[in-house]
C-alpha cells in the first residue's frame, strides 16, 4: 500500500495531507490512503489508493466498480450525511433535502487488486468501512484534531 501510494518518497504538496487506514469486511482486506485538503467548505479528498485483497479476482472490472462506487457512497456520508430529528421526525424527509457527495467531489480513485490464490471474497460492501478511519487520519495529519462524531466536520 505505501508503495501504491509513494507514501515513503513522495510528500504531499503543501496545503495536503494523508490518512491511511485498513479493515477486514466480509472476508476481504482492503487497504486506503487518502490525500486531502482544508478548503473554505471544509475537507476536499482529492485522491484515495485502494488496495483490495478479495482472493482470486473472478472480474477486475467489477471489483475496481465497486470499490470506486464504496469510496464515493461512504464519502457522502461521513463529509456531509447528517440526520436530525424535530419531535421525533426527520428534518430531512427525502433525498431533497440530505446532502450527499457530488459528482464534482468525486476523488480520483486508484484501485490495486492484490493477487491471491484463496477463495474469493466479498466486494459489494468492503470498500465503504475503510474511508472514514482513512479521512479521520487525514483530518488529523491535517489539523491536529481528532474527529470522532460523523459527518466529520470541524468545530
């Protein structure tokens, strides 16, 4: 992973900052660094390197699909996703009205499939565990702060 990453050579450019993470789901590893940024809005992912260990690789395509596709659904979710409650009924009552991750804020994604000879595993959820503790990582290279309460936003 820190080779994918060029994590031992290669420094962020200033103003950016790296989190890694790595978590064990359905039977698969996978691996995540990001890179970001503070903007005025908050946090801007501007690159993940995912490495995933899902035994024999039945379909490349289809794994590199549904971690991209996991990195961005979890992303929407622990930058922007929050629910509140008013007289026990959700404020937000559709997908109108809950902030969701934008096609504009889709990081780049490089996926490195690790070559196994075990039994494949699950792809279609392990993707999405592994981003927050990535980000959280990342915010505190970043900030000096620890975030524990999603979405991860700064007081």
């Amino acid at each position: 992973m820190a080779a994918l990453a060029d994590w031992s050579n290669a420094k962020p450019a200033p103003g950016r900052a790296r989190g890694v993470a790595v978590v064990e789901s359905f039977n698969t590893f996978v691996a995540q660094v990001v890179e970001m940024s503070m903007g005025d809005e908050g946090p801007r992912i501007h690159k993940v390197w995912c490495a995933v260990d899902c035994g024999v690789a039945v379909n490349p395509d289809i794994i590199r699909a549904q971690m991209e596709g996991g990195i961005g659904f979890a992303l929407g979710h622990i930058l922007y996703a929050e629910q509140t409650l008013d007289d026990g009924m959700p404020v937000a009552a559709n997908f109108d009205g809950y902030r969701s991750l934008r096609i504009n804020e889709m990081p780049a994604v490089e996926v490195y499939i690790v070559q196994s000879s075990e039994n494949p595993t699950g792809v279609g959820e392990p993707a999405t565990p592994v981003i927050a503790p990535a980000v959280a990582n990342a915010l505190a290279a970043a900030t000096g702060q620890r975030l524990r309460v999603l979405p991860l936003a700064l007081a």
